[in-house]
C-alpha cells in the first residue's frame, strides 16, 4: 500500500490503495460534515467549499492514479465524479423541494388557507419566504437531511465506480 497515491498524481495506486484512500476521504469528510453539524466549532466561512474543492482535487488524483496503474486513459475521471457531483446537487433540491412544500402546507395551515392560493398570491409568497426565514429550527432540521443525504448520494456514485475501479486489472499482472 503507498498511501502517497492518494495525494500525489503520477504514482500508480494498485486497487486496495485506491479503495482504502477513498475510504480514507469519505471518513474525512464524514467528519467534516458532522463538526459543521453537531459542534459549535466556528470554522471559517467557505471551510465547505474549500474542503469540498480539496477533496474533488485529491479524488481525480488518486483517480488518475488508479486508472494509470491500470493501463487505462485519465479521461475515464469523468464518469465518476461529474456524477456524484450531479447526485449530490440532486439530492439537495430533492430535500429542499420537499422542505419548501412542507413548510409551504405548515404555513397555510396555520393561516386558513390553502397552499395554492399562497403561491398564488405575490404578497402571501412574501409573508411565506418571512415566515420561513424566521423559523431557524426548521432550517437546521433541513440541513441535517440535505447534508448527510447529499453526502451519502455523492459517496454511493464515488464507492459504486471505486469497486468497478479497483477491480480493473494492473498494467503489472
């Protein structure tokens, strides 16, 4: 195993080292999601960006890696991240369609309306979006969701195309 793979292009990572690197990034951004979750811990602002920038650079590297040492073109990168990334964004407009239209019923209900007439309505739209920026219990609850359900969406693609990955044969035998 030559953990240096996950971090350096160039050096042919065999498939266990592939694999065990990314379950090496999924545990750091396991934890990373949880601290922003669970801690007060005040991290910088952009700290998810820029881990999450970080981490797509260490995955095509250890990606390119793998696919090297495996005799195959860099250009097969493509498939695996561009999708988890595509399944990640999904998830969160999945979670945050569905918190809108949630919240959207709690709202007319608690008014005597309908939802339909609430997004009929510019003023009551406007009232709503107040109403929903107010309500910091509910958001959290939505981010909780959307994070780890985005999270899992993203590292399913990555782990699906990591086992296919690992199992291409080396160059070496």
């Amino acid at each position: 195993m030559n953990p240096v793979a996950w971090f350096v292009p160039g050096v042919r990572a065999n498939g266990a080292t592939y694999f065990f690197g990314l379950l090496v990034f999924l545990a750091a951004h396991a934890a990373l999601t949880a601290v922003q979750l669970y801690t007060d811990i005040a991290l910088p602002d952009g700290a998810g960006l820029i881990f999450l920038i970080v981490l797509l650079v260490l995955l095509v590297f250890v990606h390119i890696n793998r696919l090297n040492d495996a005799g195959r073109s860099w250009t097969w990168i493509f498939l695996p991240i561009p999708l988890a990334l595509l399944a990640f964004f999904i998830v969160v407009m999945i979670f945050g369609t569905m918190f809108f239209f949630q919240q959207l019923g709690v709202y007319a209900e608690a008014n005597s309306l309908d939802a339909q007439t609430v997004m009929q309505d510019p003023a009551l739209m406007q009232e709503f979006q107040t109403w929903i920026e107010n309500s910091e219990a509910d958001l959290g609850g939505l981010q909780l969701v959307a994070a780890w359900g985005s999270t899992g969406a993203f590292w399913a693609v990555i782990l699906l195309f990591g086992l296919w990955f690992r199992g291409m044969p080396s160059r070496e035998g």
